[in-house]
C-alpha cells in the first residue's frame, strides 16, 4: 500500500465517523474498497444490512440498483453512490412502461422482478427476489403463471427448480455471459480435483456443468464450509480477493478473466472520499415510487 492510499483510507475512516455513515460494499468490488467497509456481502444481505443500519448515511460501494434498493428501504437515510454512472446493464433492458404492457398480455401472470432493475420496475411487480432467494421467493408466489423480469437466465434456472410456468423477460447480464461452457470444461480439466461454483446468471450450458450454483453471497459460505481445497469460480472476478483473504489455504480459479463487470469497477477509495467530503452522488427515489417498490421488496424480504 503506497502513502497516498493510507492517507485516502484515513481520511475516509474519519469523516465517516464525522458524518455517522456506514460503508456497505458488494462482493464484486475492488480489493482495496472491499477492505475499508464496515460490511461485504450479496445483494441480499446488503440490503438486509441497509435496513437494519442505524447510521445516517449509507456509502454503497456497487451499482446504482443496490443503492436504490438502500433507498426504498431506508427513505430516512441519505444513501450516496461515489459514482452515479455505475449502473447495471441488464437493469436498463426493461423499463416500467415496457413491463405495463407486458403485464396487460399476461393478465394472470404474477411478476416477480430481480433486484437488478430499476425502482419503477419494481414498483409494478408484486415481488422481488435476488439470487440468493429466488427458487424460494417464487416458490411463495399465489400463481401458477409468472412473469420473470429482466434475467432470462435466471429465471431459466429457477425453472428447472419449479413447477411453475415461468414466463422470461430476455435481459442478460454482459459480463456472466462471457463465462463459457468451455471455459468451465478447460479449467476441469487443470484443476481436475475442483468443484467449479457458478452464478445463476451464467448461461444454462454453463450451469449445466457446474457443481453449485449460487450467489456471491452462498459462494464465500460454501467456500468456507467446504473440504475441497480448489474451486473454480464462475462469476465476477472481484469476489476471488475476498475468498483469497478468507480462505488463504484454498485455491481460487476464476473460470474466465473475461468476466469483469466494469460498472462495479466504477468505485474507487478516491471516489468514496469524495462522496463523503461533497455527500455525493445522493440516491434517492420519488416516495410515490418508492412505495410501491416498497411493497415488492419487503415481500421478499417476509419470505427469507
Ligand atoms: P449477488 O446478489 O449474488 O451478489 O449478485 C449481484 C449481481 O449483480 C450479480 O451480477
Ligand atoms: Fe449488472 Fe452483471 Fe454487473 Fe451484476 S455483474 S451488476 S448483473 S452488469
């Protein structure tokens, strides 16, 4: 570490107590941002934690849906994201007045909506889930017919785990996509001895091959839990810092370089400084909104 980052850090730790603010930092982030947060985890557990914070600030260090998701929960709480151009990609392919229509085909469909979308998406489903969550979340749902927005290959997972009919929205996330069946089969075949874990947003050839699949969450779980002393990991590549400093006697093999979700990369210690100094970038969703979204949310959460 050079003397202008342990400056950086000193005077985030400072004025993050001066501005009573909590850092929550998601699993994909970068190492140096991962070892300054007050919590690390999955997009579930975040939110879990934005709720139940007592702070008066909320620095989230992901993209801009976790901090909105913060912000549905928390409307008290001034939730800030050090760069309001880190977005979600697969978020943006579905819009509320897209779903609306949808919604009017599939009058009996009940919409359950990933929490990777935007706060209005939310606010037309009747419930939301994450990957750590999903398979119960839409198991719990009153309908026979259900409406998956916007990941079609996590809704195609949770398919082959329900009896439902499962109606999918054709959103994607650009970064899981690049992990390729080869790929898995490839570093099999280095590491023969591994278990290969991968995210229910990867392709189904892809999880077809894999041992589990889980979220990044269930992957640092499974991580320490586990006997096996290799795994492949098939997701972002950010998490391998964390199961490397968690798991210094284990081996972490990313199924593919290529997986980099560039967005997350967005968040950096000079940035979140300035967050704090200037209380920027605020997120903050309009209270019709956020009610509605609201009700979607705190479902999911009743269900795990
Ligand atoms: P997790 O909820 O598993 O952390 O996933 C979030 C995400 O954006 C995956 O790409
Ligand atoms: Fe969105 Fe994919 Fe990045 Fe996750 S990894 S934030 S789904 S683009």
């Amino acid at each position: 570490m050079t003397y202008q980052d342990t400056e950086l850090i000193e005077k985030i730790l400072q004025l993050k107590k001066q501005r009573n603010a909590v850092i929550l930092v998601h699993n994909y982030q970068l190492g140096e941002v991962q070892d300054i947060a007050d919590f690390v985890g999955d997009s579930l557990e975040l939110s879990q934690k934005a709720a139940a914070t007592d702070a008066e600030v909320i620095v989230f260090c992901g993209v801009h849906f976790m901090a909105e998701t913060a912000s549905i929960l928390c409307p008290d709480k001034i939730v800030l994201l050090p760069d309001i151009h880190a977005g979600c990609p697969m978020a943006d392919m579905i819009t509320a007045e897209k779903l609306r229509q949808r919604k009017r085909e599939l009058p009996d469909a009940a919409v359950v909506c990933y929490v990777n979308s935007t706060a209005e998406v939310k606010a037309e489903s009747d419930i939301c889930c994450t990957s750590a969550n999903a398979v119960k979340v839409v198991e719990s749902v009153n309908a026979t017919e259900i409406l998956f927005v916007p990941d079609q290959y996590l809704g195609h997972y949770i398919a082959t785990k329900t009896n439902k009919k499962m109606i999918l929205w054709p959103g994607f996330c650009h970064t899981h996509i690049r992990i390729r069946p080869e790929d898995i089969t490839m570093r099999k075949r280095e590491y023969p001895q591994a278990k290969a874990i991968v995210h229910p947003e990867c392709r189904p050839e892809v999880i077809a091959l894999a041992d589990e699949v889980l979220s990044t969450g269930g992957m640092c779980r499974f991580a320490r839990e586990t006997e096996v002393e290799e795994i492949i990991v098939g997701t972002e590549i950010g998490i391998i810092y964390r199961l490397r400093k968690e798991n210094p006697n284990k081996k972490f093999i990313p199924a593919s370089e290529q997986a980099i979700c560039p967005n997350m990369k967005q968040i950096t210690l000079e940035k979140i400084l300035w967050s704090l100094e200037d209380m920027a970038f605020e997120v903050k969703v309009p209270e019709a909104i956020r009610l509605k979204a609201k009700g979607a949310v705190d479902k999911m959460l009743e269900v795990v």
